[in-house]
C-alpha cells in the first residue's frame, strides 16, 4: 500500500508493507505493465524508479530515506510530515503554498491535479480546474 508518493511526480514511494512477500503487477491503459515484489518482512519500504532502495521498521526513518531521495530529484521538498501543516492528496504531502491559484498557467494547475491523481477533463477550463482544486 502506497503511503507517501513524491509532490514532483518522480518515482519515489513510501510503501507499507501490508503484504509481505506478494508480488502484485498493475497493468495500464497503454499496454504497459509494472511489478512490485513487497518485501518478506520489514514494514515499509521505499521504491524508487522501480527499484527497491530502503527497507526499514521504522517509518521515521522511512520518511527520512524517502526525503533524501526526494531531494536527489529535485530541491525543494516537504521533509517529514506535519500534522496540521501538510495535507495528503492520494499519499502525496501538499502544503498550502504548492495550491495552484488564478495567476497559474492551465498546465501548471493540469500538473497539480495529475500528479495527485485528481480526475479533470482535458476541456475543463481554467476556471473549472482552480475549483476542482479548491474542493481539495
């Protein structure tokens, strides 16, 4: 079960691993499939660009690991979890600054949305996606 996924849309995940020594394969809309063996014991583990970097009991220092990978790919991550500080949009930690507002682009706000597996029409219009983020 995916706890943690990176704000950016890279490939770093916080997994807890609620069943050990399964492996699971997801198919896409586009044909393409993807594996994940979950460890046979530990209970999370971070998964980046498919491998599997960390595993750990401890989700401190899950959050760490995670952290610093997140950092790798780009600067400016949320680091650990603050309650009444970050929100998790479908497991990815949302501060109130990343909301997108009238003054972004059309993309911009497609990207925030997609990145949080938010649903939209690619005719919505600007207008409609800043309230589609706005019931977040």
């Amino acid at each position: 079960m995916i706890v943690r996924r990176c704000s950016q849309g890279n490939r770093v995940r916080i997994y807890r691993n609620a069943t050990p020594g399964v492996t699971r394969t997801k198919k896409y809309h586009d044909g393409s499939t993807e594996t994940l063996t979950y460890p046979s014991s530990y209970n999370y583990f971070i998964e980046v660009d498919g491998d599997i970097l960390k595993k750990t009991d401890s989700f401190k220092t899950a959050e760490e690991f995670y952290d610093a990978e997140c950092s790798k790919k780009h600067g400016d991550t949320h680091g650990r979890l603050i309650i009444g500080k970050t929100k998790l949009i479908n497991g990815v930690a949302t501060v109130k600054a990343d909301y997108p507002s009238a003054s972004n682009t059309k993309d911009a706000i497609k990207e925030f949305l997609s990145v949080r597996n938010i649903e939209y029409s690619e005719s919505d219009t600007k207008d409609a996606l800043l309230a589609r983020v706005s019931e977040l």
